[in-house]
C-alpha cells in the first residue's frame, strides 16, 4: 500500500460528468489499497471568469480581496468532488488549503509556500478517508488568504507529495504527457516518455504552462515521483525525473512565451554606469528584468533595451523615467507586442549548431528576431507576437526529438 497524490486541472472537473469521471480514478486508486490524497483546480474557466468579474467592481482591487475572490474557485471544486466520492460509497473528506495547513508568504496574487502543517491530513489519511484538498491557495502569517500564482495547484500538489513524502505525484489534465511543444500549437510535436527535472523547469519557466514552473522547482528538490498524463484516456503519460536514460537529444522541447513586454532606452551617453544606474533601481522596485541588450556606442551614445513580465511594464517606466534626466536618455519605448520563443536541451552545450540552425529557421519563416539570450540549456528569441505561432512550428520543426 503506498500514497499517491493526484492533482487535476480545470477541464478535468469542468462539469458534472468530469467531476464523476475523475470520482472514479480517485476511488480506483483508493480501491487497490493506496491512500490517495487529491488537489483540485477550480471548474473550467472559473479562475478567469472570477478575474473579469473583479474588473466589472474595481479595475485595480487590492491583491488581497483578489486573493478572497479567486480561492472560492477551488472551494467549489473540493466540495463537489466530495460529493461525487461520497455518492460512489467511499469515506472522502474535503479540505481547504488552509484546513490543510498551507502557509506562504505574504505576496497575494503569487504567493510561496513556505510550509505545510500536514496533522489534519494525517489525521484524515489515518482514517483512510480519500482527502480532496483545494490547490492554488494558503494563508498568510496574518491569516488572510493567499494564491499561489496561475497554475499553481500543481505546487500544491507536489508540496503535498513532498511534505507526505507520497511514493507518486500525478498531474492529471487535457493532455496526455508532456510534448517537445505545445501539442494545440504544433501539430508534429512528440509526446515524450520522460523528461528532466532541469529541462522541464526550463520549458516551464519559458511558457510550458503544462506545469507550474514552482512545481518542477520543488519536485526536483524534494526528489518527488512526478508524472503528467490525461484524465481522459487510460494511458501512460510522461514521467518528470531526476536523470533521463534516453540519448541526450540536442533540444527537448520549445515553448513560447506572451506574456512579456520590452523596453528601450534611447540615446543614452555612451560612458559608464549607465547600465549600474538602470538596473540597479529596476531591482530596489523588485522589476524583474529577463532578457538585456546593450548596442555598440555610435556618436557617443547607446541604446539599452530588457524585457520584464507583462503587468510590471508600468513599474519599469516609472522608474526609468524618474531617472531620465540623470542618465540622459532620449527617449523610453515600450512594447507590448512581442513573444518570446525558447528551445531547451541539456544537449545543446557543447553543440555550437543549435543557435545558427534556430536562427535558420527563423529566417526560412520570414520571422525577425528582436532580441536573443542563451544560456548553458536554452537559447530564447524575442519576436513580434504576430509571429508566435509561426516561430515555434519553424523552430520546433528544425529539430528532431526522437
Ligand atoms: P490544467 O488545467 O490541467 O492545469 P493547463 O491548461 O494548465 O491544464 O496545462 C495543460 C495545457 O498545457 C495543454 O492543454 C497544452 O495546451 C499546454 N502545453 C503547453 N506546452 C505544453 C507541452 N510542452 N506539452 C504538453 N502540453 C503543453
Ligand atoms: N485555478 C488557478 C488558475 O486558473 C490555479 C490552477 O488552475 O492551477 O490559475
Ligand atoms: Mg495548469
């Protein structure tokens, strides 16, 4: 007998019959003689019909009441599963995350989980009761309700199967496994059997919303049993580990990102401490700067340009422009109309080709690159967002990933 931990997303309980649908994986797990802890995601496309109806009372509430608002989507999930569990005769029990014992740290909206006081679940494990635990939320050391960041019932699954140490964590969605690419996007892309956990972190943090990115995080240093498969076809799906036996492919997988905007600073004096001055106040108003780009000097001056999350564009401006004067700088743009497109591969460092063919591809599909940023495992390009789609099949289909 072991634990496993099974978390299903939003589509997987969108309506009653999902709901019954995922009531009888629960209760077949629990019926081979495991225990079986479950994290739910709110129905459907509640989270975002909730963050429309906020809009509706206040185009900006405060973090916490949005933090009230959006944890109601996960209750209702919690409950309702319950309900289908206790009509199928099993012993099941409901918890909010907070009943659950989550606790995070105080950035509403986005929350970390800082600990979890497992006794309750215990407690209900011990009665061999099945646990329905809501994802994607918390408290805070003041007690107020706390998310985790779109996505994130993954984490607090695996934060589940951590602290419990459970023999498995199962991410259960709407698709069967993880992909070299976004399966809806690409057609040709390759269901994989297993991947890394540094090459999914990657894909993850780079616009794979197949798993939150804190999830792959903390499955890695926890050295969790992770594994995504579909809760609508009985099939085995792909297991996220620590070592892949496979041959080290060049690149694993692509994956594109929208939700970034870039800024430039025109025309500053091309002398030192100016790139100091810059990012050091992005970093005191806690911006979070992505990809930089500094062009060669010509007439004594130089431009700077970085890419920040969509929704901190604001804060950058502000603060570059209380600065504009001191750093002399002739013009500040920003542009929220482009994407960014990553390959991933642990293959790729000693393989000088991969960047040259990328670019290749891109050039073949007409597609111009704004910016570029690589590292040891993965090199990203920043494009128009008209050409997101294009980018990523041009680029996915450069490479072979079987
Ligand atoms: P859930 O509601 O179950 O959490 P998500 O919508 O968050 O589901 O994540 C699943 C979706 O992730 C898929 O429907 C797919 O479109 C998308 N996705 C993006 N990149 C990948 C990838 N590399 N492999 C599989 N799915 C991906
Ligand atoms: N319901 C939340 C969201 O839509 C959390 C999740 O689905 O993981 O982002
Ligand atoms: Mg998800």
């Amino acid at each position: 007998m072991g634990l496993i931990v099974q978390k299903f997303g939003g589509s997987s309980v969108a309506n009653t019959e999902r709901i019954f649908n995922v009531a009888h994986i629960v209760t077949e797990t629990y019926q081979r003689g495991n225990n079986v802890v479950v994290v739910v995601s709110a129905q459907g496309d509640t989270t975002d019909d909730l963050i429309d109806k906020a809009a509706e009372i206040n185009k900006s509430p405060s973090k916490r009441e949005m933090d009230v608002l959006l944890s109601t989507g996960e209750q209702i999930s919690i409950a309702l599963l319950a309900m289908a569990i206790e009509k199928l005769g099993f012993p099941v029990v409901s918890l909010t995350g907070w009943q659950a014992g989550f606790l995070t740290d105080s950035n509403h909206g986005n929350s970390r989980i800082r600990s979890i006081n497992s006794e309750r679940l215990q407690k209900e494990l011990d009665k061999r009761n099945i646990v329905i635990v809501a994802g994607f939320q918390g408290l805070n050391r003041y007690d107020d309700i706390t998310t985790l960041g779109r996505g994130g019932s993954d984490t607090s699954a695996v934060a589940i199967a951590a602290e419990l140490k459970a023999d498995l964590c199962q991410i259960y969605t709407d698709v069967d496994g993880i992909y070299s690419a976004d399966p809806r996007l690409v057609k040709t892309a390759q269901k994989m059997d297993e991947i890394s956990y540094d090459e999914m972190l990657e894909l993850a943090t780079l616009g794979a919303q197949v798993l939150h990115n804190r999830s792959v995080e903390m499955a890695k240093k926890y050295n969790v049993n992770l594994e995504v498969l579909s809760s609508l076809e009985r099939k085995p799906g792909t297991k996220v580990k620590e070592v892949v036996n496979v041959e080290k492919l060049l690149v694993r997988g692509v994956a594109k990102d929208r939700d970034v905007a870039r800024i430039a600073v025109i025309g500053v004096p091309d002398q030192p401490g100016i790139a100091f001055k810059i990012f050091s106040l992005l970093a005191q108003r806690k911006v979070n700067v992505d990809i930089i780009l500094q062009s060669i000097g010509r007439n004594n001056t130089k431009d700077i340009s970085f890419t920040v999350a969509k929704g901190q564009e604001e804060q950058a401006l502000t603060a570059i422009n209380e600065i504009k004067d001191s750093i002399k700088a002739q013009e500040i743009v920003v542009d929220e109309h482009v994407c960014k497109v990553s390959i991933v591969g642990a293959g790729m460092q000693s393989n000088p080709g991969v960047a040259a063919k990328m670019f290749e591809a891109l050039f073949e599909a007409g597609v111009n690159i704004q910016m570029i940023s690589t590292s040891e495992i993965k090199i990203s390009v920043l494009i128009h967002e008209d050409d997101d789609i294009k980018a990523l099949n041009a680029v996915h289909d450069a490479f072979t990933f079987n």
